[in-house]
C-alpha cells in the first residue's frame, strides 16, 4: 500500500485548507484511516480518523474546525482544515491500518506534507 498525500502548504491564520490522501495498492484491506501531525520539537499526535464505515474520531484540539472524510471509490481520504492557528503547524500525516486477515494488522503512512500557519 502506498499513501500519497498533497494539499499542504503555507496558510494565514484563520485561513483554511484541504489535504488529501490517495491510496494505492491492495487497498482492499484498508480498513482505519487517519491523519497525523507532528510540530517541531513534539511527538507525532492524531488528528483525526475515519473507519471504513464512516465513523470519525477528532482530537480535542481540533474539535470543531476539522473534518475527517473519505472516498471509498477513489481510495482517499480528506482532511479539511478550518479557523487555523498558528499552533496547527506541523506535517501531517496520512496513516492507513492494514488487515488482510483477522489477527494480522500492519499500518502504513505517507510521506508528510507541511502546513506552517503564519499569525
């Protein structure tokens, strides 16, 4: 599996943004995904993430601003990204869990996109 995510970039406060992230490969045993950020300095933290039915978790942190979603047909995940702050600057994440089999998990990530937020 392969994960390729784009959208990042440099954004004002209270500006807003869009990453995606499109899957490839056996993506038949996706099943969890999820959006990561990590800040300077700091540890890798979940942003948000989507079941394959649908089901949204979010980080307190970005509760109410950011919108987890996903595209089954086209393999991709979106995060839209609203009312930014400048302590949202970090690279994201793409993160898919794996399961070909029942008992056998694996994850994969992307390669990080950056999004700095100037105040």
């Amino acid at each position: 599996v392969q994960l390729v995510e784009s959208g990042g970039g440099l954004v004002q406060a209270g500006g807003s943004l869009r990453l995606s992230c499109a899957a490839s490969g056996d993506t038949s045993c996706i099943t969890t995904m999820g959006w990561y950020r990590q800040a300077p300095g700091k540890e890798r933290e979940l942003v948000a993430s989507i079941t394959s039915g649908g089901n949204t978790n979010y980080a307190e942190s970005v509760w109410g601003r950011v919108t987890i979603s996903r595209d089954n047909t086209k393999n991709t995940v979106y995060l839209q990204m609203n009312s930014l702050k400048p302590e949202d600057t970090a690279v994201y994440y793409c993160n898919a869990d794996f399961i070909p089999r029942p008992g056998l998990t694996s994850e994969y990530w992307g390669q990080g996109t950056q999004v700095p937020v100037s105040s």
